[in-house]
C-alpha cells in the first residue's frame, strides 16, 4: 500500500505524510461517515423504493453504530473498520467503499493464512516455512469460537454478503490478517483437524509486509486471469474468452471486445454451426451489460435478443443533480467513442434526458421507458436465428453485476451455464463513485433500481455443471466441457 499525500480536510491543508501532524481520526471519520450517509439519502433510489421499506430504517442504524464506533477510532486501520462495517451492512455489493491506500496498514499475521475450500470449509492456504501447520489443516476453532462463527464476525460484518459462496471465497483470506480493525479481537489460540486428529496452535503474530500480504492473501484464493482471446479449438469449438465488460470506450476491454465481436458477426455462419460455443466469462467482474447483449444479437438474432430484454425488468432512476451529472459525463465519453454501438448512445441519451426532465418535474425517481418496439419484441423467432452450436457459458465466483447481466441474458436465450456458482448482486445498479471528505476513499452508490428481475436479490446463478477442478487450467477445462453431454 503505497504512501500518497493526505489530504487534511479538517484543517483544508494538504500537506506531505511526512510532515502532516496526526489527524484527528475520530473526528475524521465522522465527518466520512456522515458524508457517506448523506450520499445514500441524496443519490441512491433505496430511501423512495416502496419496495424496500425497511431500507432508511436500516441505514439510519448501521448509520448509528459507524457514528459510535468512529468515537473509538485512534488510526488509519480503525478509520477503515468503521467505515467498512457500516458500507457492509448495506448487503449490496454495488454500494461499496473504494480506498485510496493514502495510509499504508500495519499488518500481521500469525504466519499463515486460511481459505474456504469447495466444501465451504476453512483450512490452511499458505504458511511461513516455520510454521507447523501443514496445508490443507481444517480450522475448527479460535479461543472457544466456532471458526463459521469466527469468520463471519471478523471478515463477514466487514466485508458484507456473508451468505454468498463467492464472497466467503474472495475473502476467506482475510480472518487471520490483523490489519488494525480495533473492532475485531484478534484470536490467540487455535484447534485444526490435521489428518483427523486436533491439534491445538498458540498463535505467534508477526507482521507482513504488504509485497507479502498481496502473495499469501492471493493464494487463498486463486482465480483465473486470463486475457481476451477469440479460439477455435482443434474439434471445431469457438471460445470467446471475455475476463472483462468494462465500459470505457477507450479501455482495454473495449479495445478487445469490439474487434471480437465484429468477427463473431462476420462469421456468425460459421460460428453458430460449430460442434460448441464457450463464452468463457473467468475473471469477468462486470462493466456494461451492452457487450453481453451486442453478443445476444449475433448468437440468436436482434428479434430473440429484444424479447428477452423486453421482458426481463424495467428500472427505476434516482432522479437526482449529482446523478444527472454523472450521466451527463457518460453520454459525452460514449458519444466520443467509436466502438460504442449506436444502442448505447441512444439509452444514455435517454437516461439523460429522462433523468434533466424529472429533476425539472421534482419527480424524486424517473421510470425508464421500454424502447423495444412491440412488433418486434413480440416476433416469434426464426429456426435459421438459432444456434445449432450447443453454447456454454463458463463461469467462475467473481462473476457479478453486468457478467451476471450476460449470464441471465444468454441463459434465458439457452445456453447451458457450467464451471462454479458466481456471485450476486442486488436490485440496485449502475453507480458512481463520490470522493469523501477525507480523500482516504470515494463512496460508490448506485443510481437505479430493478423491478421485476427474474433473478431475486443477491440471488447467484448456479451451473447446470459444477466444475470440481482447478479453473486456472484452461486445457482441463476444454477437455472437460467437450466430454459434457
């Protein structure tokens, strides 16, 4: 974690870390509490959502308890507890805290670090040579603690979701790593089951630095990175690899995304006549739902691609200055670009447009109109407009927000998803991040709510075919799908 500047709201002096007195973090972090909260009340669509009822009562509490724990807060690491503890009880991985790193953390660790195994339970990932703790030893308890229970008021109430397979596997890492959460006892004494009999760990902490905590905590758990690429396979397979569906114009994903599905469209005979299609989604977080749906309209036609749009939700805008702004910049970027489909423009456009019209109406939420045209969203679909490609969707946990968009998409238009349960979202999306007064992080909030999504509410989607083995190694992965049935 890199040392930057500190920006000294309290004082509206920005001095080096070098030379700035010590803040005053309780302070500090009340005023980014109440910042935080004052963003949700202005921008975010869950204090109007009648279907939501309990959302302000919810946030005025875990509002309540950040505002008392900050009275606690004396470092940098307490600043991040408290504000991580109130972002996550939001449940909603679209609202999150995005830390600068203007702080280095002084972590430790007790020289070894656990993860959730596919059986959900927790055992030893990485180890110091010195440590007489073999891989793969079974945490069972801490200090008279259950490790569940450990794990979810440790890295759980921090980190939020708990209930989520991806989210206890991408955090998992985290319950033996004391990064100065004054808010967490750190556990002293520890059972494993190793080859079924206890034994029974004093824990020796030492400090990690943060070269060492980026390896160790990377290996608690490993998911795959792979780059774009578009392959045919020797058997005649096409597999689109796709890690990523930023929506930056000018982005590495749009600069790969763009010139892949061209090809897709320019070969669509080919492509929809081979022995199978992988949309392989590993490592793919989200960004913009137009690439899954661009890929919709060359697999299965514009026709099935606008039904199934047409059916799927419609959606609820906070109708707000900050929001519109953000928008406003949006439509600009994309208007900018030329890889952008005209499809796109012309709904940031819309919601542009929609969003200034509201705020001058002092309409609080603005409904997105459905733009599909009744004739053809409701057209039955051609036999020729069907793959006769049998098309898997690959996935890993991490999958969310606009992959989870493409999985729902592709799925309903019947592809087979296969490879490990992703993550979830909520009925809340597309957000925008808003510096705090500290400079420490930015709050990410998001504008808009679904309605009618066939999907619930941090719902996963499951694979028709769960995936056992490694999802790093591609070429067993190949092998694997090819023998499906």
């Amino acid at each position: 974690m890199k040392r930057r500047a500190v920006m000294l709201a309290l004082t509206g002096m920005t001095l080096s870390a070098a030379d700035a007195p010590p803040p005053d973090w309780a302070a500090l972090t009340r005023q980014d509490v109440q910042a935080f909260h004052d963003q949700v009340v202005a921008n975010h669509p869950g204090p109007l959502n009648r279907l939501d009822p309990g959302f302000t009562k919810r946030n005025e509490a875990s509002f309540a308890l950040a505002r008392r724990r900050a009275g606690q807060v004396r470092s940098y690491g307490g600043y991040i507890g408290a504000m991580r503890g109130y972002v996550a009880s939001f449940n909603d991985g679209h609202l999150a805290l995005d830390v600068h790193d203007a702080q280095p953390l002084p972590l430790a660790w007790p020289g070894f670090l656990t993860g959730f195994d596919e059986a959900g339970r927790q055992v030893v990932r990485t180890r110091a040579d010195d440590v007489d703790l073999p891989l793969g030893a079974q945490l069972e308890s801490c200090d008279g603690v259950a490790a569940e229970t450990l794990a979810a008021r440790n890295v759980g109430a921090f980190r939020g979701r708990w209930q989520l397979l991806s989210q206890r596997a991408t955090n998992g890492g985290r319950l033996f790593i004391d990064a100065g959460n004054p808010f967490i006892t750190r556990p002293t004494r520890c059972r494993f089951s190793v080859e079924g009999k206890v034994r029974d760990v004093a824990l020796a902490w030492r400090p990690l630095s943060d070269a060492a905590f980026q390896e160790r905590f990377a290996a608690t758990a490993p998911r795959a990175r792979p780059d774009f690429a578009s392959r045919t396979l020797a058997d005649g397979t096409r597999w689109y690899t796709m890690p990523s569906f930023d929506g930056d114009p000018a982005g590495d994903a749009a600069r790969a995304l763009a010139p892949m599905i061209a090809a897709m469209k320019r070969d669509r005979a080919v492509v929809t006549t081979a022995p199978r299609i992988v949309l392989d989604l590993r490592g793919n977080g989200g960004g913009s739902s137009d690439w899954s749906q661009q890929i919709a309209a060359v697999l299965w036609g514009q026709a099935a691609a606008d039904a199934q749009e047409a059916e799927a939700t419609t959606v609820d805008w906070r109708a707000s200055p900050g929001n519109l702004a953000a928008m406003q910049k949006y439509r600009a970027d994309l208007t900018a670009s030329a890889d952008v489909s005209p499809d796109a423009k012309a709904w940031v456009e819309r919601v542009a447009t929609g969003l200034f019209d509201a705020i001058a109406r002092r309409q609080p939420l603005w409904r997105e109109p459905d733009t599909a045209p009744p004739a053809r969203a409701s057209t039955t679909v051609a036999p020729e407009t069907v793959p006769t490609a049998k098309v898997y969707v690959l996935t890993d946990w991490g999958c969310a927000s606009a992959c989870l968009d493409a999985v729902d998409l592709w799925t309903a238009l019947g592809a087979v998803q296969v490879g490990q349960e992703t993550s979830a979202d909520s009925l809340y999306m597309d957000v925008r991040s808003i510096p705090l007064p500290s400079g420490f992080a930015d709050a990410v909030v998001p504008m808009k709510v679904y309605r009618g999504r066939k999907r619930g509410s941090n719902v996963p989607a499951t694979p028709r075919h769960a995936y056992r083995g490694d999802m790093r190694d591609t070429a067993a992965l190949e092998r694997w799908i090819a023998a499906l049935p």
